[in-house]
C-alpha cells in the first residue's frame, strides 16, 4: 500500500464510526504517546537480548501499527505527508555534526 490508500483507509474507518470530532492535536498526541507506551510495555522486564516470540512480535507489530496511525492521523489533522516531514527531517539530519560523531 501507498500514502495515499492508507490515508483513505484510515479517514475512512475514522469517519464510519464519528471520531472525527475527537481528534483534535492534542487528543491525537495523547493518544500517540499512549500507543507508544504499550510498544514499550511489551520489552519491559525483558533482558535486551530477549528474543520475541511469535505472539510477541504480532503484538508489537499491532501496537506500532497503531502508532503509525495515530501519527497519520496527525499528519492529516496538519495537512502534511508523513513522508515528506520524514524526508525533511532526514535532510536536516544529514547535516547535523553529533556528539559521538569522530
């Protein structure tokens, strides 16, 4: 799938169920950081070279999916493409000197 069939699944499983009026910056923040947390939630306690299992993965998997769409979700709401802000960042990046750089 491409950007552009994405953006119409999700704003159209958005619009069936009369969500839009909950998704506002700051609700769809909350909610990205709230979906963010339970990725995290699957490594805590988990020694870092702990190999996921296959339920694990899917869970994970499920879980930055969510977290993408949030992230789409506002991206729409700033009428922006996620990978253009994506790209731009990357730009910047690109130029950066970091601390651990040689």
């Amino acid at each position: 799938m491409d950007y552009e069939q994405i953006h119409k699944e999700i704003i159209n499983f958005r619009d069936d169920r009369g969500w839009k009026k909950y998704h506002n910056l700051k609700d769809l923040a909350l909610s990205l950081n709230l979906e963010a947390s339970e990725v995290l939630e699957i490594f805590q306690w988990k020694k870092t070279d702990h190999k996921l299992s296959d339920e694990e993965q899917k869970h994970l998997e499920d879980e930055l999916a969510d977290t993408l769409i949030y992230a789409f979700y506002m991206c729409d709401k700033l009428g922006v493409n996620p990978y253009d802000i994506i790209q731009s960042k990357l730009n910047v990046n690109n130029n950066r000197k970091w601390n651990f750089d040689d």
